[in-house]
C-alpha cells in the first residue's frame, strides 16, 4: 500500500548527500571542543543567525530546556504560552529539572502572547513571588497552525523585555520555515531574542540535532546546563555533517513545503465536514477540524491509517498534516483523494 506520512516533519529520513557527509566526516571528541565538525556546524550555525556562538544538543526539547535553565535558576519564572511547546509538550522540564516555575499567558491565533498579558505577568519585586526571568516565544508557532511571528512584533517585545530587566528565548524548532515563508533573513527574526533554538531534524531533514544560538557568555554557560542533563557527547560530528547539509542545502526548499501545505489545505477546506481557514496556513503545518464529520479526530486518523495516509490527532476534533521533504506534489493528491473517499464512505 502507498504510505503518505505526514504526522510531521521529523519522519523525515537524511539526504543521500547526508548519509555521504556522515560517513566521510572528521571526528574528534567534542566534550573536549575537538570535533572539528561540530565545531564547523556550531559556528556556522551562529553566523547564519547572527549571533556570537552557537551549541549542538540532541533535540528541540533539550534546546529549550537547557536554554531556560541557563537563563534561569531555582524559583524563578518564565513567561510562556499556554500553547507553547515548552509548556504543553517537554514533560515539564523546566520545572522537573530546573524548578523553574511558569506563568503562562493566552496565545493569541497569530502566535503571539499580547504585549498587555505579557505586561501584566511580570512579577513585582516581592518575597512572596517568583522572580520574573524570561520570556519565551515560538516561531513559528506549532499549536497556533504554522503561523509566523515577524520582526516588528519582536522588537515589540523586547521593548518590553528590556523595560523589566527580562530576557527572551525564541523556540525557532522551525525558524527557517518563517524565514522562507516571510521572505526575511533568518537573523531579523532572531535578533531581539537573547537565545535562539532551532531543529536540524524538522523539514531541514537531518537525523538528529538541534542548536541553541546566543552570545559568547550564554553559549559558555549552556555548555555546562547540556553536561548536566547528559547532553555533552563524543564523536557528534557523525551528527554534525548531516546538520551542516541541512543548513547548506536543504532551508530553501522548504518553499516546495509551503506550497505542498497550501494546495492541501485548498482541498480540505472544499470537503463536507472538515473546518480550516486556509489564511491561517502560513507554512508546512495545516491543522482542520472534523466536528462535522462522524468521528473524532484520533478516530478519523486511524481510520485514514489504515488508508495509507498519516495524519495526527492533536486535539479531540483537531487533526494536523505536515508536509517535509519526501512528500511530493503527488502525494498531496493522493492524500486529498484518500480523504474525500473516506468521507463518502
Ligand atoms: N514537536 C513535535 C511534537 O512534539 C509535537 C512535532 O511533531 O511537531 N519546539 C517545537 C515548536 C516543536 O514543534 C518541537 C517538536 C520541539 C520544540 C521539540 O523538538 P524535539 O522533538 O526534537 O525534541
């Protein structure tokens, strides 16, 4: 049977040019900064961001743990979305590991927590509260459908930010899909965060990998918060090389991927039953309701599944599809075709 995969990004399997630049890469120990791969990627990493250093750790969600653990300590606070990444899907982290506690502010539809909210989160200087730290924000913003937070509203923040002594971490898993999609360098949509993270194992593709970006004291300290969580590995340059692929050839296809989404969302939003604003479809994720077929969406996944096309549950009636590289044009029809049969049964 055909298999369209598109629960996410991260099914996606290395290049051919990956699997070469894995098996021919220089190594060395990186614990001891002598990988000469890891160090080609992280500075490489930093460049492209616009930032003074840049540090490989194993995931998305060791990115952002380590990120607020180094802004933070025990008891103090971060300002998040209450459909962040960070708060909703890392298990608790920040507070597990770090103690850190959250105060979590409505996302709004575009991804963005409003500056008033914001405002009104940070604490007074008092022995009864936290102390707020950090601000963190997510482009784009997965739970919000893909949507991009743009420059202007960055610098908004980090008015804010600046105004209360606060620092800002952007969770950029997919920055470089809002890059493509908004048509700006990557570093005008990083430069008002003090950290940045992003994922080489999103729709760039790569294995594993993410990096946390930011300056040279910050990138000194997370070193140390990635050898307490286990982060700090040996010979990474095998994970490097697929990552410096991933930044050298795979960011500006990730325009095919914006297309894919759209002409999918198209086709949704004409099918009896399904709900989706193909407006809001600013990237590769494309989140519909089914309330108005006959099944919840875990139920509507399963029974596509067994189709041959993939799709996540991600709420009792909300169903995202994600396109990445491997999935073609075609296979966007195929799928289309798929749903429209299930749906006349
Ligand atoms: N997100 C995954 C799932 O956890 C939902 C996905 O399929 O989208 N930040 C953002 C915005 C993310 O979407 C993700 C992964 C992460 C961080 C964590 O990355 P990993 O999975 O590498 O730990």
């Amino acid at each position: 049977m055909r298999i369209v995969d598109l629960r996410s990004d991260t099914v996606t399997l290395p290049t051919p040019a990956m699997r070469e630049a894995i098996a021919t890469a220089e190594l060395g120990d990186d614990v001891f900064g002598e990988d000469p791969t890891v160090n080609r990627l992280e500075a490489m990493a930093a460049e492209r961001l616009g930032k003074e250093a840049a540090l490989l750790v194993m995931s998305g969600t060791m990115a952002n743990l380590v990120s607020v653990l180094t802004h933070c300590g025990r008891g103090d606070e971060i300002i998040v979305g209450d459909k962040a990444h960070i708060f909703l899907d890392e298990a608790g982290g920040c507070s597990a590991l770090g103690g850190v506690h959250s105060h979590q502010v409505p996302n709004q539809p575009d991804g963005t927590l409003a500056l008033a909210d914001i405002e009104a989160a940070v604490r007074e200087d008092d022995i009864h509260f936290p102390r707020s730290r950090l601000i963190c924000l997510e482009n784009t913003h997965n739970m919000c459908g893909g949507v991009c937070l743009t420059p202007d509203y960055m610098r908004q923040v980090r008015q804010l930010a600046d105004q209360y002594g606060l620092m800002i971490h952007l969770d950029g898993a997919r920055i470089f899909n809002a890059a493509v999609a908004l048509g700006v360098d990557v570093k005008e949509l990083v430069r008002d965060a003090d950290s940045v993270s992003f994922c080489l194992s999103k729709g760039l593709a790569a294995p594993i990998g993410s990096l946390i970006c930011g300056s040279q004291d910050f990138i000194r300290a997370a070193r140390r918060v990635r050898k307490i969580v286990g982060g700090g590995t040996r010979q990474a340059g095998i994970i490097a090389a697929a990552g410096i692929v991933a930044l050298e050839q795979m960011v500006d296809r990730l325009a095919e991927d914006h297309t894919n989404a759209r002409l999918l969302a198209d086709g949704l939003a004409n099918m009896p039953g399904i709900t989706l604003d193909p407006a809001r479809v600013q990237t590769n994720l494309v989140f519909f309701e089914v309330a108005g077929t006959p099944w919840t969406a875990a139920e509507f996944c399963e029974r596509l599944a067994a189709l041959g096309v993939l799709m996540l549950a991600l709420g009792r009636y909300t169903v995202r599809a994600v396109t990445h590289y491997g999935i073609e044009r075609s296979d966007v029809e195929h799928a289309l075709h798929t749903i429209s049969q299930l749906l006349r049964g």
